[in-house]
C-alpha cells in the first residue's frame, strides 16, 4: 500500500516538473510574440522560476527512474555484501544531504513568508511561493532516497540500477 502511495507521489512531482517546463516554454513564446508585436514583456523572471520549480518538483521522479548521473567505475565491479554496503552507504550520505537541504529550504520559505520578501524585478511575486515549489520537490526528493535506503537495507536490489525494469521485484540480494 505504501509502495503504492510512494510512486504515485513520484510521478505527480514528475508531472508538476512537466507543467513549469511547458510554463517555460509560455514565457519565452510570451516574449517572443511580445517583441514581434513591439512590446516589450519581461517574462525572464517568470521563466526562471518555473525553471526553479521544475527542477525541483523533477528531482524524485527522475531518481526512481535512474536519470540521475551516477558514476559507477567502481562499484560495478563489487559484489554481493561488498556491493550492498557500499550501496547502503551512498543511500545513506544522499538521504542525509538531502534532508539537510530539505529542512532548510523549508526554512528558507518560511522566512521569506514571515518577512514578506518578494522578488526585485518587475513581476515582484512573493518569493515564498517559488521557494515552496522548491521545498515541496527536494522534500520529495529526500523521501525517495530514504525510500531507497530502506529498500537496500532490506536486502533488495537498488531500483535505480533496473531502470528497465522499475516494478523490479522484491527477491533479496543474494
């Protein structure tokens, strides 16, 4: 039931990530027919933070897909418990980085709430809203490498590495 919960969560960050990329691609045809027609229109601002959010929000989706960049020179030539440990202590050093980032992110869009910062150009939005978007994706993020972690300490396989594959089964290591 969880698991289930957990991938739907994930793939929502991942279609929130697809919004503020197609945001993007509003903002820059904004300008483009803006500057065809002899106005001016700063979307840059606007662009940029979707930019922001869409990163953000796709961080968790992109990780239980196996997008990110992982260099594996030397870990693709251990294996069993060797292999595991080292595993477990990757997930490990992520979920904390992670969560460190997260928690203060979070921190970060309340203080800009409870100081009523808002962004210096002509859009002027308040920078709490972004900075949620951000809070919300890495938060994301952070539970999917936890998710990972005790995945791996159970004595699976990482899903990262069967991005053939991601309803991987749940046969123990060997």
């Amino acid at each position: 039931m969880i698991r289930l919960v957990l991938n739907k969560l994930y793939l929502f960050s991942g279609y929130i990530a697809a919004v503020f990329l197609v945001g993007i691609a509003i903002a820059i045809m904004t300008q483009i027919i803006g500057r065809m027609k002899g106005v001016t229109v700063d979307a840059t601002e606007a662009a940029g933070l979707c930019l922001a959010a869409a990163t953000f929000f796709g961080l968790a989706h992109t990780f239980g897909h196996g997008g990110h960049v992982r260099i594996t020179v030397v870990i693709e030539r251990l294996t069993g418990g060797t292999r595991r440990a080292v595993e477990i202590f990757n997930c490990l050093i992520a979920s904390l980085a992670v969560c460190y980032l997260s928690w203060n992110v979070i921190l970060l869009a309340v203080q800009s709430y409870e100081f009523h910062d808002v962004s210096p150009g002509l859009l002027a939005m308040p920078f709490w809203i972004p900075q949620a978007g951000m809070a919300f994706g890495v938060t994301m993020f952070a539970v999917a490498l936890l998710d990972e972690l005790f995945w791996v300490i159970g004595g699976r396989k990482p899903r990262y590495d069967h991005v053939d594959d991601p309803a991987q089964d749940d046969r123990p290591v060997a």
